[in-house]
C-alpha cells in the first residue's frame, strides 16, 4: 500500500506499506485480519517475510479445520509458537471478526467497549524542516485532530518542541522517540519537562524496563511504553517496576484482540491508562483498534486517525473519517463493521496462498 506521504521515524521512512491480510472462513461467515509487520525488522524482529512465514508453515496449519468456539480456545492453538506476534495477531483478528460475525455482535460489544466514538490523534513523522513539520501539523489541527504526537530523535527534539510549543501553547502534544535515546541522555531528555507534554513515549531500548524506570523517577513528564510492552508479562513487569505511567496497547505488538484486551484489563487495574497505539494500517486493522479504542481504561487520544491520513484508496467501505470536533464513530454492524473492498484488495495482491482442511 503506497502511503500518500511518506512516515519518517527515528528508524527510518516508509514510503510503501507492505502488508499480510488473512480472511478466515468460520462456519458461513468470513473475518478479516490485518498483519503489521514491516519491510525490515526495525520496529520489531518481525518483517513481512518472518509473518509469511510463520503464517504459512506454522499458525494456519495449526488452526485449520479445527472446531473451536472462542477467542482463547482459538488462541490457544498456536500459543505454543513463541514470539511472532503480529503473525499471531492478524489470524486471530480474522477468528475474533468472523466469531462476532457468528454471534451478529459488533467486535467492540463482546469485548466490552463502552463508546460509539473515539478520538483520535495524530502521528507525524520527522520532516526536513521545523516549519515543513509546522504546516503540517497546521494542516491536521485544521482537519480537526485534536492531539498531535511527533516522532523525535537526537537532533530533531528540544528545539522541535520548543518552537512548535511556542506556535501551539495549547495543543495536547506528546513524542514518541521509537527508541532512539540511552539513558546517557537523561538531561537532553529532562529538558522535555518544560513543554508541558502529554507523555514521552518509547525513549530508551526496545526491551530496557530497568533504565526506563529510573528515567521515569526523573521526569515529570509521563513516560508511555510501545515497544517494550511485547506481551502481557512485560506489561506485568513495567507496572511492578514503575518504568512507565501510561501504555500504549498495539494488537500486532502483543499478539492480538485477546492479549490487548489483558493488558487493558491489568493497566485499569493498575491505575495506569492506555491508549491505542497504530502501525498505519489499512481500514482493515484500524477497524480492530478502533474496536479497542471503545474500551473504558483507554483515556487519550489514540494513533487512529482517518484513512485519507494515509490511503488515496483504502480497503475497506465505508473508510474512517474524522468529524470535525476530532472523533471517528464506531461501525456499529457486526463483526469488525465495515466490509472489506475485495476488488481493491485483489487489485493490490501480489502474492496469495490458500489453506484448506
Ligand atoms: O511507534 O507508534 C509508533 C508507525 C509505525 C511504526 C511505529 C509507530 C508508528 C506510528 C504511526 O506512530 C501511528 C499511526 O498508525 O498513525
Ligand atoms: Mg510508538
């Protein structure tokens, strides 16, 4: 999928989104799942080839013909393949949509979401000029979102801050540093507390819970964890540890519907809100984190904006659009509650494969 702009981060630029779709036939009906591994192992040791993979050889022969009636039962068919998260997640998207299909439930009811809206923020990449990511953050909070999250790395974050804070005071902002710091920056870091943000997210080590709880004790600034938190355990361990004040909930990341829901469910216990983190899906995954997006401990804006954020051409009918006071509604139909462009979608495959009992 050709993004309309291309999306910097402190890992590099994404100008084409490769993605795994897997459909899933349930008794008659069908779900749809969305894989969010990409191009190279940068955000996670996943790339679209490891998902292909795995998918193929292990996860759907695993589920194939089998008779299960629920998320964990279905889940617990290929929970014995370690890692691999957002191979796991994309088929047990596809099982949870076409399940509620099965029920005539929308997917946000039977998980428990509690909305018929969610609000959406922004995520904008890391731009050649302060004044090109000016305008274009002018141009999102003219569209109406109502929170901006700009990526930052070393070189491209006080200074950034400070001038867009001073042409925005207001704005609910935050950054997201994709683990692009050590906790030798501490005090470059620490400069971040004047700017009054929402949170800081993901600035130390992918898997480092130790340092960014030390790095917390100095902040002001909440800290709110992406990477890190790869499992249910890791969520565990980062509230024991104090490593962070907020989670940012991505179902590829933790391996699906059921595991996102478990670590919504420990953060409220908790005391610690989430939100729902994005992976520039298409219509297709943005519709399973909108679904997350409705349940109750999820108390920010979250990294879901509308499809023409990203797609000339989405996959899905209707695509997401924002209102103008910064909310997408809910589908209400059941299932994930849009219906998936199979046109569009076959206009864009390039490789298929079709497993049968
Ligand atoms: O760290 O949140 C991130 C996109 C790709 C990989 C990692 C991240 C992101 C985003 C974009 O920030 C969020 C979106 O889908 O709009
Ligand atoms: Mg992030």
């Amino acid at each position: 999928m050709r993004l309309k702009q291309p999306f910097e981060t402190s890992f590099g630029a994404t100008h084409d989104r490769p993605c795994i779709l897997v459909k899933l036939r349930y008794g008659d009906v069908e779900g749809w799942g969305e894989v969010v591994a990409g191009e190279g192992p940068w955000y996670s040791y996943e790339d679209i080839e490891t998902a292909w993979h795995i998918l193929t050889q292990f996860l759907v022969p695993s589920v194939i013909g089998k008779n299960v009636d629920s998320p964990d039962k279905f889940y617990a068919l290929f929970s014995h393949v370690r890692g691999h998260n957002m191979a796991k997640a994309g088929l047990e998207e596809a099982f949870w949509d076409a399940y509620c299909k099965f029920l005539k439930q929308p997917l946000y009811k039977v998980i428990g979401g509690e909305r018929d809206k969610i609000e959406s923020g922004v995520s904008i990449g890391i731009k050649n000029t302060i004044n090109a990511l000016i305008k274009t953050v002018e141009k999102y909070v003219e569209e109406g979102y109502k929170r901006v999250k700009i990526k930052i790395k070393p070189g491209w974050d006080v200074e950034v801050v400070k001038k867009l804070r001073s042409e925005y005071p207001d704005l609910p902002l935050q950054v997201d540093a994709n683990s692009a710091y050590t906790f030798s920056d501490a005090s470059k870091l620490k400069e971040l507390d004047k700017f009054n943000l929402l949170m800081l997210e993901q600035p130390l080590g992918y898997d480092d819970l130790v340092d960014h709880a030390s790095l917390q004790e100095m902040l002001k600034t909440p800290i709110c964890l992406d990477e890190s938190i790869g499992s249910v355990d890791a969520a565990r361990a980062a509230i024991a540890l104090k490593s962070c004040r907020v989670i940012n909930i991505k179902p590829g990341r933790v391996g699906g519907i059921l595991a996102s829901k478990r670590i919504h469910d420990l953060c409220l216990e908790a005391g610690i809100p989430v939100w729902i983190g994005g992976m520039l899906e298409t219509g297709i995954g943005r519709a399973h984190n909108v679904a997350l997006a409705t349940l109750p401990n999820v108390k920010f804006p979250c990294d879901i904006s509308a499809s023409d954020r990203y797609y000339d051409e989405d996959l899905v009918e209707p695509p997401f659009t924002l209102k103008s006071d910064g909310v997408i509604a809910v589908p209400k139909k059941h299932g994930i509650g849009v219906d998936i462009l199979e046109d569009r979608v076959r206009k864009f495959t390039v490789k298929s494969i079709k497993a049968k009992a």
